[in-house]
C-alpha cells in the first residue's frame, strides 16, 4: 500500500512534498488480527483491540524519534480509517 504524498505551496509559488507519515495498518479479524508495517506483518493478536494497542506503542516510539507516525484500521468499505496520530492523540490511548 502506497502512502498518498499532498504537496504544500509556499508563498513564493513552490511546491514542497509533505513529509511521510509511517502508517501501521490493523487488519483482520477473528482472533487472527494483524499489524501491518513496512512490508512486513507482526502478530496475530486476538482481538482487534490488542493489535491496536501494540500498533500504537510501535507509533508512539516512532513518533518520539521525529517521525510522523499513524495507526489505521480497514473499515467496512475497504478503506483505511485514521485511529491513532502521534501528536495529535493522546497517549496512553482510551480505547
């Protein structure tokens, strides 16, 4: 999955890539959820809840060394829905 890049135009009229955003992707269901990384799968976790909350953890770590960090979760149509956004959620997280 490919990470959809937006470009910010500054006031002199150029046009600069936003920076990436790692996306750590729960997919799954049925006690076989899954965390999805950089090509890679971690898990399975029982619940989507425990995917999640691992997903995060990895986020947050992440996030803590500069980078822009996401958790995201499939929703009923195929799409990934945002759950989790370092610095902008809180941590630990209430789910």
């Amino acid at each position: 999955m490919t990470d959809v890049q937006t470009h910010e135009t500054s006031q002199q009229g150029h046009v600069h890539p936003s920076p990436p955003r790692a996306r750590y992707m729960v997919v799954g269901g049925d006690g076989n959820w899954l965390i999805r990384y950089g090509g890679k799968e971690f898990g399975p976790y029982q619940t989507e809840r425990e995917a999640m909350l691992f997903a995060i953890d990895a986020a947050y770590n992440l996030g803590e060394q500069g980078e822009e960090a996401q958790v995201v979760v499939m929703d009923d149509y195929g799409q990934p829905r945002s759950v989790w956004t370092y610095g902008e959620d809180r941590f630990p997280p209430t789910l």
